[in-house]
C-alpha cells in the first residue's frame, strides 16, 4: 500500500498501515474542515493534521481524492473518507460515541437542519459572501436574508426551547452547523443584527 504525507508518497507495508495514525488533509477556515477536525477532537481521535494551500493542492492528496476539496481523511486501514458528515460519523462511532455526540444529532429536526445548512444555506451563503463569483442578479443582500431565512430562523425556533441542539448537551448537530453560522456573521456582523432581531 501507499501512504501519502504531504508531497512525499511512501510504499508502506499493509501489516504497518493499521498502526498509523490517520492523516486529515484541511485547510484551516473551510467550514467543511471545521466540523470535521472538532469531531475528532471531541471523540478524542488522534489524527495527523496536514494543512493544504487551495491554490496548490498536494499531489498526495489528489492521488486519494480527485475531486481537490477538503477534508480529506485517510484511516490507517486505507480506506479514505472525503465527505465531512463521514468523517464525523467515523470519529464518534470509532470512539463508541461514548458521550452520545453523534446519538444526540439522529433526531429528525437536527437531521433536516443539518440538510438545510449544506444544501440551501451554503447555497445563498457563497452567493452572500462572494457575489463577484456569481453573475446573479438578485445581488448578496437578497441572499444574506435568504440564508437567515432557511436556516437561521429555524434554527433560533428550534433553540429556544434548549440551548444546544442535542438538547441540555451540544450534538454533532450543533458543531455540524456551527462553523457555516460562523463564515455567515463575519461577512457583516452589524448587518446581521436586523435579521436576529426580527420576530
């Protein structure tokens, strides 16, 4: 088998590769990044953290993943992840998910809001943040409520019957979302306020 780290590819005998650590290709604001790395935090898997340069992506991890986006996860056993739910479902169920992280997020409103972020959330998000990427002519601001619209409302209803997701204790859910609300409030934190204080 081959083993990747960095530029450098190394012919690794199979019988050595179960006792590798596994290998996480990130970048460290990709909000996809983000969720991964704290899930293994949280479940206290040890991983090798490699850093990638979008602008040059590692050989190495083009090799495992040609699609070119992060994150990428190589479990010792060679098997690799590229979607980052997978790699949090891996971490918590790799771990027994012995505080009930991955459990707690199974509930259909947490599902169906982790659906809303990265499909029409994530959507209105890009167009939010980037607008000199896309010839669109409802311009960032009709995005930017859009985005409050799909998913932060609905997110702020669901919450203010708990503070996390997962109930009394944050879920996989919350740490799912989280760094999406985070990329969406640094565009333009004072505009922001009007949406969170609508009712």
């Amino acid at each position: 088998m081959v083993c990747f780290f960095g530029r450098l590819s190394l012919a690794i005998p199979s019988l050595k590769v179960s006792a590798m650590i596994p290998i996480l290709f990130t970048y460290r604001r990709c909000p996809y990044a983000m969720r991964a790395r704290m899930a293994l935090l949280l479940a206290g898997v040890i991983y090798q953290a490699q850093e990638v340069s979008l602008r040059d992506k590692p050989p190495a991890m083009l090799a495992l993943s040609p699609k070119g986006t992060v994150p990428v996860l190589l479990l010792p056993t060679g098997e690799v992840l590229e979607q980052s739910l997978d790699i949090m479902r891996w971490a918590f169920q790799s771990t027994r998910d012995a505080d009930g992280w991955w459990e707690r997020a199974q509930t259909s409103d947490n599902q169906k809001l982790l659906a809303l972020c990265d499909a029409d959330f994530k959507q209105h998000l890009d167009r939010y943040k980037y607008p000199q990427r896309y010839s669109d002519a409802l311009g960032a601001q009709h995005h930017a409520s859009q985005a409050v619209a799909v998913l932060l409302e609905p997110l702020e209803g669901q919450l203010k019957s708990h503070p996390q997701l997962g109930g009394v204790q944050p879920c996989a859910a919350d740490i799912g979302i989280f760094p999406f609300v985070r990329q969406f409030a640094a565009v333009d934190p004072a505009g922001l306020r009007p949406y969170l204080c609508r009712r």
